[in-house]
C-alpha cells in the first residue's frame, strides 16, 4: 500500500509512518530523516539544505523532490511505502504523482493528521534527539533511559534547532502556506481521510488502521 501522510511539524507523523510501517511490512519514506542524514554527512545536498533546515523554513522543491523519487526506486518500495514529510507543496504533489503515474502504482490513501497548534507546541519543544541519528526522546512523553543521554551511544542529547520557539513559528507559516492547501488537491483526487491526531500513540495508529482503504474481498471458491 502507498501511503502519505499530510500534518503540521509534530502531528505524530514520524511516530505514526514507524508504528504502521513495521505492521504492514512497508519503509517509512521520511525527507526529514533523509535530509539530517545528508546534513551529517555533509554531503553537498547535506550543506544546501541545512540553512532552511534551522531556519525552520522548506528545503527547494527540485532538492527534496529528486531525493525521494531516487529512494522510491529502492527495492524495500515494490510493495509500498509510507511518505512521511513529502509532498509539502504543489510543485512536490504533482511530481510525485506524475512519478507514480509514469509507474502505474497510484498513491492509495492521504492521512491528514488533525491537531491542535498548542500539542504541537508542547510536543516540539520538548523532544530531544541524538546528535549521531540513534533516536529521540522527550522531556515529558518518553525520557531515555540515561535520562538525557542517548540509549543508544551515550551522546548528550540535544534540542534540534528547529525546535526552538521561534522556529516552530516559521515552520507553521510554511505548512500554512504551502502544505496545508494540498488537503484539497487530495479531496479532489478522493484520496483524504482525516483523524484526530491527539491522543496515545495506539489510539492513533487504530484511527489510522480504520481509515485505509480495504482490500477487495477475495473471489469465491
Ligand atoms: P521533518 O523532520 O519532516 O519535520 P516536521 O514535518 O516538521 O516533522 P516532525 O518530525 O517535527 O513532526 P512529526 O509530525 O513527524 O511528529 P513526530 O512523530 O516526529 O522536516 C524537517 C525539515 O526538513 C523541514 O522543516 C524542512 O526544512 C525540511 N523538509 C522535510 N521535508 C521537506 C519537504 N518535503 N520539502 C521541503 N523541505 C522539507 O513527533 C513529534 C514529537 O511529538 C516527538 O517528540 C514525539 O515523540 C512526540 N509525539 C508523537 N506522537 C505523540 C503522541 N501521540 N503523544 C505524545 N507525544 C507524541
């Protein structure tokens, strides 16, 4: 199943794409993840992106775009992927699904993420990562073990940029402005589901579960 997942910075995307990812047997496609890793690589892709990347602003469109139609092309996505942060414009949206058409293989169901902007406050501020990509935590909702140090290598843990205040206000400007009015180009395709994005992880997942479309009934014997 080819999934996207539409939400403002901190709707539980990340969250959510992991969860159903590892129930339905498909990769999370994640542009954010793609593009820290660049960053800490320091890859070419990796310099140009960082500065809108803190600055909590979009990375241009033919760079994130030719990123993850490359990774589409991997095998792990025969059966399927969930896109989590992509599109986040209509540039973005129509490359995809002139893609995908050029493929045959239509995007299946868009999961809008509905929440409230002070959760998304609360969560964003509050998440800590690992400076070398093993995870994140959070101050309130999921503390590491070695509380403030990484599980995983032991780093300290860090706040990322973009998690600043100021800059979750940029980020929220730009989902506005750019990704919010492709909830439309997706009712149009009748493709949009919305769920209610407050709440337990679990809780979510089985909204997110119930809205997928079914599979045809299997022919009778
Ligand atoms: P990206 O990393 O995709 O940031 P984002 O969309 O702003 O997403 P987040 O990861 O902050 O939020 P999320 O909705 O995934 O929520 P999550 O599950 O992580 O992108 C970063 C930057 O890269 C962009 O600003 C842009 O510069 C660039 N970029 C990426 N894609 C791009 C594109 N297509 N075009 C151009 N530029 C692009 O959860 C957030 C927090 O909440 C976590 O701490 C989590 O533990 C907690 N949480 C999650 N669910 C719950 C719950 N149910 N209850 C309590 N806490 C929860």
């Amino acid at each position: 199943m080819r999934i996207v997942f539409l939400g403002p910075p901190g709707s539980g995307k990340g969250t959510q794409a992991k969860r159903l990812g590892q129930k339905l047997a498909v990769p999370q496609l994640s542009t954010g993840d793609l593009l820290r890793s660049a960053v800490r690589g320091g890859t070419e892709l990796g310099r140009e992106a960082k500065n809108y990347m803190d600055a909590g602003r979009l990375v241009p469109d033919h760079l994130v775009t030719q990123l993850i139609l490359n990774r589409m092309q991997q095998k792990d996505c025969a059966d399927g992927f969930i896109l989590d942060g992509f599109p986040r414009t209509k540039v973005q949206a129509e490359a995809l699904e002139k893609a995908l058409k050029v493929n045959r293989i239509p995007i299946d169901v868009v999961i809008d993420f509905d929440i409230a902007e002070k959760v998304l406050v609360e969560r964003l501020t509050g998440r800590r990562v690992c400076p070398n990509g093993h995870g994140e935590w959070h101050i309130k909702f999921r503390s590491s073990v070695l509380s403030g140090f990484c599980d995983v290598c032991r780093a300290l843990l860090i706040q990322r940029e973009d998690d600043q205040e100021s800059k979750i206000k940029t980020r929220m400007e730009q989902y506005r402005k750019d990704t919010e009015p492709l909830k439309k180009f997706y009712e149009a395709r009748k493709l949009l589901r919305r769920i209610g994005a407050t709440g337990n992880p679990a809780e979510i997942t089985a909204q997110i579960e119930a809205a997928l479309p079914q599979p045809p009934p299997a022919p009778a014997p």
